[in-house]
C-alpha cells in the first residue's frame, strides 16, 4: 500500500471511531455528539485530502 492509501482508510476509521465516540459518550457528558460529528467531519476531510493526492500521484505514474 501507498502512503497516502494508508493515511486516507486511517483517517477513514478513524472518522467512524470519533462518531461511534460521539454516541457512546452521549449519557456522560453534553456535549459528545458534536464533539464526535465536529471530529468525524474534519477527519473525514483529512481522508478525502491525502485520497486525492493518492490519485494525482497514480495518475502521474
């Protein structure tokens, strides 16, 4: 695999884990679910990030 094919699946489960998070922690504390959508969000642009410097890099090859 790549470097940036694996930073972007990474960052993909990684999105998954924070709203999993979210919803988990919904009965502790107020604020969970946004924090785990504000973070399911930005690791989700992190993901589409490096998947399209995966593909700009494929197609220079």
């Amino acid at each position: 695999m790549h470097k940036y094919q694996k930073l972007t699946v990474s960052f993909a489960f990684l999105s998954a884990s924070f709203l999993a998070g979210g919803l988990v922690f919904q009965s502790y504390t107020e604020y969970s679910i946004l924090v785990g959508w504000g973070g399911n969000l930005i690791a989700n642009f992190f993901a589409l990030f490096y998947a399209l410097k995966w593909s700009r890099r494929r197609q220079t090859m």
